[in-house]
C-alpha cells in the first residue's frame, strides 16, 4: 500500500521536526492534526570529494532524478537555500556541486547537513501509494465496522513497516503495514479500512 523508502524518508523529517520544536497540532476536540510538511527529506551531505566543490550525498529519495542542475534545495535545520550546480552518480549515492561553492574548504562547512526540497515539488504518486503525511491522521475502522483509532505514526522493522493506531483513551495498537491487513485507504473519506488478523488486539 505504500513504499518504504518514502515513509521512512518522511518520518526522519518528522524526527528533524521534533528537534526543531514543532509538533502536531490539536483540533478543539482534542483530535491530533498532521499539517503537511513544507519540505521533504531527499538526502543528505557527507563529506567533500576531491578538491572542486563536490560533495557525496546519500539519497533518502524514491525520485533521485528530480535532483538535477538548476533545482533549489534547502540545507540543514535552517533550511539554508541553495541551487544544485552539477550532480553524477557515485556508489550508491551522488557526488554534488552547488551554486557558490568552488572548493573543498567551502563545503567543509556543509558535512552532514540534511537535504530537502520544497514539498510543493514533490512528484505524483502512483495509485495506491500515499506520502506519510496523508495518512497520519486517519480513521482507522476494522473491515467488521469497528473504530479503532487514529492513524498517530509509522515505524520501520525489520520485515514491514508498522502503523501505530492510537484509541481515544491512548491505547496503542500495531497493525503491520501488509496488504492483508490494510485493505483500503481512502483519504477523501478520512478513512483507513483494516482486516484484524488474529492474534494483532
């Protein structure tokens, strides 16, 4: 129903929210509300390579093709606003040159800052795969008509990927992120539709 690469991407921009001091916000009923981020995780900066401006970036992105010359992005907790000037292949990750930085003492200065691009740029999905944050927030109801909570999180194991569902009273259930377990998300409707396999409440 969703890839993980992406979801685990989101949720380390989630985590880089926390740090910032921004959280969710609450209705006036007290329900938890997801805002969509403004940026979206896509890698981040290593160390210099070579002597010319380059740096290795690992990618945190299903779409590595979108980072190309001329595209802004934005470094690190500030999101410090830069262009990329050249980028090619190298391992499994890139070697990055920006706009305005011709050295390697220049970009010593960015080693380990985290890359982001606008989340307004962020490309279409193909059907039946959702960002995070659509479905943070959602109702969950089990394929026999019971409401179970709200979608509150998502965490990576070593298998599949969890849902963590959160009931009014804050009782948590974990439901694996499967297709025979989610069977339906319909974010029109607010709705996530799970078939309770035994053994998982």
């Amino acid at each position: 129903m969703t890839s993980r690469r992406r979801l685990t991407a989101a949720r380390r921009k989630e985590k880089q929210n926390q740090k910032e001091g921004k959280s969710p916000g609450f209705d006036q009923a007290g329900a938890q509300q997801y805002a969509p981020p403004a940026f979206l995780l896509v890698g981040k900066l290593n160390r210099p390579h070579g002597v010319h401006g380059e740096m290795i970036m690992t990618l945190m992105t299903d779409f590595p093709e979108r980072l190309k010359p001329g595209v802004e992005i934005f470094l690190g907790i500030a999101h410090q606003k830069a262009a990329i000037k050249s980028v090619r292949h190298h391992n499994r990750g890139f070697l990055v040159a920006l706009e305005g930085f011709g050295s390697r003492e220049e970009v010593d200065q960015l080693r380990n800052q985290e890359v982001f691009v606008s989340a307004e740029d962020r490309p279409p999905l193909p059907e039946g795969e959702y960002y995070l944050h659509q479905i943070l927030g959602l109702q969950v109801v089990s394929d026999a008509g019971d409401i179970l909570g709200i979608v509150s999180d998502w965490i990576e194991t070593g298998a599949n990927g969890v849902w963590i569902v959160r009931d009014e009273s804050g009782t948590e259930i974990l439901l694996p992120d499967i297709d025979d377990v989610v069977l339906n998300i319909n974010l029109e409707e607010g709705l996530m539709t799970v078939h309770l396999l035994e053994g998982l409440i």
